[in-house]
C-alpha cells in the first residue's frame, strides 16, 4: 500500500519518498485512533523499505505538530477502572506506543520531522524519534507531564539523553516550560530552522537530497550514531505505570478536563 487516508493521518508513497501527515482536530492528540493508524503506517513503512530512502513527518493542523496524549480519552477510560485494571490499560497503550516509536526510531530510512506550532508531550517524543528535526520559527516545545504528576510516557527523555546535554534535558522537564525554535536549535534539538510555515517545504528538499545516497551506506551510519537505549525505555514505561496509579494523576487529569482554556496543553 503506497497511500492511506484515515480518521487521524494520511500518508503518501512517492519517489522514494514516504510523507505522513498527522490530520486529528484540534491538535493531533495521541489516542487510541491516532495509535491504530500509525500502527497500520508501520505495517505499510516495512513492506516499502527497500523502496524508501526518507519519510517526512508533518501536520496538517493549524494549532502544530502534535499537543501530545489525548488526556480527556485517557481520563475517561481511566475513571472508569480500579487501580489494577487502570495500571494494565496504561501499560498496553504505552506497550503499542513504544512498538510503533521504537521501529521508526531505528527505521532503515532517514525520518524528518517538519514542525510547526505546539510539539508538546506525546507530540515531541514522536518527533524525537526522527533522525532529523525541521521547525519553523514559531514552532514550541514542551514536557509538560510533570503537572499531570507523570513524566514523559513514550520514550521522551531516553531519546532526548541520547541526543542532547543533561542541563537542557533537566530544565525541560522539571520546569514543564516550553522553549522557542532557536533555543531548540541552539542546544541541538532542531536540525534546521525555517521561516514561518516553510519547514515542510525545507523537510521535502532535504529528503529529496537523501534519495541520491546509497542505502546500505545510509542504514549503516544511521544503526552507528543514533542508539536504541532499550533498558531505559523499558524503565521509563515501568515509572510511568507506577506513578499513574496516584492521586495525583486523576487530579491532574481532572482538572485538564475540565479546563475551559482554548489551549488547555499549553504549559
């Protein structure tokens, strides 16, 4: 299957070129119909490897890239459920997340994220797991999970450790700040900037450039610098597990819910 259009992204095969479009009103939240797409997306991506030299990663949402989990869905099947059985539910979803996040982060192709807007949460750890980030210059990131009382559940900090300094790492997370595109770029975490609204327009060129390598040349310098840090990963899914049992997620969770704000996610 060369292209796809479903409830929550669309994607679209072509000169060597896999382009995925994440397209969920409001702002690409991560929940379980974006979650069986890009499963199905996975599914499609193994069958075109040999066929594919980069794929882009983008939205077609106004608001950005992705806003992160969708927390009304998680608070809704979570209150819903006793301890036990709202730990296990956690643990699939992050099990099928981590599946998905894992095989694009050590895809045989160069993965591009082209970024506008909000990349927070869910949304930034689907771009961390991009070889390559673009962002225009009114992109924003942000962790902002320690307010839910949780920390990043999708990869998010092994891949930001592999990637960028401690300070930068810390300071993201604890504060649940967000920061501007050049303060990404500066420490490293954005590839390249463009101008408003063109990061899809540079993503395109700059796979467009990755076509012409030689693919075995490109799959062996990928697999020597960019590492899987598995144990970490399989230790962030069980902290995160731990603490969703609190009190302190339900209140956090409640009160996103029940939040009026146009923009609940923002930090």
């Amino acid at each position: 299957m060369k292209s796809f259009e479903g409830q929550a992204l669309r994607w679209e095969w072509r000169d060597g070129v896999l382009e995925l479009t994440l397209d969920r009103a409001p702002a690409n939240e991560i929940g379980t119909a974006m979650l069986r797409e890009l499963e199905h997306f996975v599914g499609a991506a193994r069958q075109l490897t040999t066929e594919t030299s980069a794929c882009v990663i983008s939205s077609a949402q106004k608001s950005g890239f992705s806003a992160g989990a969708d927390l009304r869905e998680l608070y809704q099947g979570a209150v819903a459920l006793d301890e036990k059985d709202r730990s296990a539910g956690v643990r699939e979803f992050l099990e099928r997340i981590h599946s998905v996040l894992n095989w694009l982060d050590e895809a045989p192709f160069v993965t591009i994220a082209a970024v506008h807007g909000v990349c927070f949460g869910g949304g930034l750890e689907l771009a961390l797991v991009c070889d390559v980030i673009i962002a225009d210059k009114m992109a924003r990131f942000a962790f902002p999970e320690l307010r839910l009382g949780l920390i990043p559940g999708f990869g998010g900090i092994p891949r930001l450790k592999r990637d960028l300094g401690n300070g930068f790492v810390r300071d993201l997370l604890l504060t649940g700040r967000s920061v501007n595109a050049t303060r990404a770029q500066a420490v490293g975490l954005v590839s390249q900037l463009a101008a408003e609204g063109e990061a899809l327009k540079l993503a395109r060129a700059t796979a467009s450039q990755i076509t012409k390598f030689d693919a075995g040349t490109r799959v062996a310098a990928k697999k020597f610098i960019k590492p899987i840090p598995r144990e970490e990963l399989r230790r962030e899914v069980e902290i995160f597990c731990e603490l969703f049992t609190g009190p302190a997620v339900m209140a956090g969770l409640k009160k996103f819910v029940e939040n009026t704000s146009p923009m609940p996610y923002q930090p």
